[in-house]
C-alpha cells in the first residue's frame, strides 16, 4: 500500500531530494477557457456525476423527486444553523495532531535541515512509524534497511514528507467508525480524496504549485462526515425523500464545512481560496488556477469512483464546459491518468 501511494504521486522515478518551496505571487486569474473537442458519448455533465456521487457516499438511491419536500426543507434549514451561520463553532472541526502546523511550516522554510524536522516529528511516535515504513518501502529499494529517521526524511525528501504527514494526517479525519453509514461514506470520501488530489496536481501542472495542488486535492470533502452525522440524528432524517435538490443543497454544505476546516487549520493561502471558490454557489466559476483545478478535478475523481463502483460506465467521462475551464481533451487525460494509476496499483 505505501509502496503504491508512491508510484501514485511521483510516478516511476525516484523520489526527489529536498526541494524548495514555491514563493512566487500568486499566479494571475486564467483566460476565458476555449473548450476544444467534442464531448464523448455518454460524457455526463457535473451536477449529475455530484449528484450520483453524494447518493453513493450516503449510501441512497435515486430519485425522480423534482422538488424539496417540507421535511427536506426543514432539515436542511438545522444543517445551515448548524453549519452555515456565524454561530458555528470551529472548535468542533477535527482537531490536526499538534505536531503538523509546526512541521508544515518548517516544510516551508528553505533552511529547515533534516535534523530540526526529525526533532519535530520525534514528537509523535506513530509519524515516526509512518515515515519509516515508507522509506523502506520497495518503492525506493534501498541497499540497507532505513533505521533512523533522518535518513527517512532524507530519503523522502520535503515534497515526499509532506505528502506522507498529510496522507497519514486525513485519512482518520474522513474514515470513521461510529456507523455502519459513516463506514461506509469514509472508504467511498477516501477513494475520492486520493484521485482528487492525484488529478489536481494533473490539471494544475505549470500553473499551481504541486503540493498545494494535492493539499487542496485531499481536503476537499472533510466536511462530509459531519453532515452525514447531522443528518442522521435530525428527529426528520426517516421522512426525507433525498430529492435532488436536497442532494445539491447537502454537497454545498460539505464543500462550505471544508473551507472551514481549511481555514481553521491554517492551510495555504491559494488553497484556501480555491475551496472558497467551489463553496460559492454566485460564482460564475473558480478564478484562480487552482481553485479551477479543484473544481474540474473533484468532479473528475467523483466520476472515478461512481465507475469504479458502477454506477458510471468504465469509461464515462466528465462532460466539459466553459465553467470548468478545461478542455474536453484534457479531462479525458485526467481520467486516463487516474485509469492508468488504479491499473498499475492492481
């Protein structure tokens, strides 16, 4: 299993040594998208892939419900008092382990030796584990055992460490054990975080920083599992029909928690602002490279998972738009890619 989160993201070459951070300004806004190429039969468009998706995570059928039916509308206003309003309480978002603010930001830092990230991550006993079991993993194939963890972290190099600590970081945050139901959504929202992130930095490659590009990737449903929660205890939860509007008013609500989870842990600027990008139901469509990233990528491993599971032909494929900003050409790649990365992990 490490040895294929590897493969994933740094393909078949070796892992790079350290490298430095991106401190450029942010990039400008993208051009208006010119959407070349004729859409696949069969390409579905993005509010039908969300809405298949969300009935996968939550573990529903469709519905030919046109409308919201009063017990939707109900539920749907506690889930907005709940989530929605300035009365939200932060404090109630999953905690991050005390140790990744720190080390993300020496991660950052272009100076930061091997030596201070290892004093670090000492801190946390099972990082330590982490780390090494992937540095030893039969990705890198090295001549000796890895037995100390500067030599893991020399050997991952900031690119690879980064992407361990976060991958090990938000597995827990979206699996969870308190249900048969939320079991059941945190192995579909985790299939989908991995393909998410994996097809952001795809669609960002020479316009987004990679590793924001997988940051923004991996966070991007951190916010399901607690509506699912919501929804489950609301007194109304047996009556609701889940017609499609209330499907769409739910993932509008699991992409607005996201952000608060983003902005409660700090995470980078342009990520942040990419997610708020998605979150917002008035925009026209995402601006930044990245926040158009996200959004065509979410969409694109959505699509990866409802296949994966049936619910989508084998070799469906994102419908292209103006909105996205992609060509229908490149999504195509985009599912290929992922394709291609599911094939090779087999």
């Amino acid at each position: 299993m490490i040895g294929r989160f590897f493969r994933k993201w740094f393909g078949g070459a070796r892992a790079p040594a350290a490298i430095a951070q991106d401190r450029s300004p942010p990039l400008p806004p993208l051009p208006p998208p010119t959407i070349d190429g004729e859409a696949p039969p069969g390409a579905l468009a993005a509010d039908e892939v969300e809405d298949r998706f969300y009935r996968l995570v939550f573990a529903i059928g469709p519905s030919r419900d046109p409308g919201l039916s009063p017990a939707e509308q109900t539920v749907l206003r506690r889930v907005r008092e709940t989530f929605g309003g300035e009365r939200f309480d932060v404090g109630t978002l999953p905690r991050l382990p005390a140790v990744v603010p720190q080390l993300m930001r020496s991660l950052r830092n272009d100076d930061a030796d091997s030596r201070t990230l290892a004093e670090q991550i000492a801190r946390d006993t099972v990082l330590v584990g982490e780390i090494i079991r992937v540095a030893n993993s039969a990705y890198f194939r090295t001549a000796r055992p890895v037995t100390s963890l500067p030599q893991a972290i020399t050997l991952l190099g900031q690119d690879g460490l980064r992407r361990v600590v976060m991958q090990m970081v938000m597995r827990p945050i979206l699996r969870s054990d308190e249900s048969v139901a939320s079991q059941h959504a945190g192995e579909r929202l985790w299939e989908h975080a991995e393909r998410c992130a994996r097809a952001c930095i795809f669609l960002g490659r020479g316009a987004c920083d990679p590793f924001e590009a997988f940051l923004a990737g991996l966070v991007s449903q951190t916010g399901a599992q607690a509506i699912l929660r919501e929804v489950e205890r609301l007194p109304d939860a047996a009556s609701i029909a889940f017609s499609r509007p209330f499907v769409a008013a739910l993932s509008q609500q699991v992409e607005r928690l996201s952000l608060h989870a983003a902005r409660h842990w700090n995470f980078p600027l342009r990520v942040v602002q990419a997610l708020a990008e998605r979150a917002d139901p008035t925009d026209a469509g995402a601006r930044t490279p990245l926040g158009r990233a996200l959004l065509a990528a979410s969409r694109v491993a959505m699509l990866d998972v409802l296949a994966d599971h049936g619910v989508a032909e084998a070799d469906a494929v994102l419908l292209a738009t103006p909105v996205q900003g992609f060509s229908q050409e490149l999504l195509v790649a985009a599912r290929d890619d992922l394709h291609a990365s599911i094939t090779a992990d087999a």
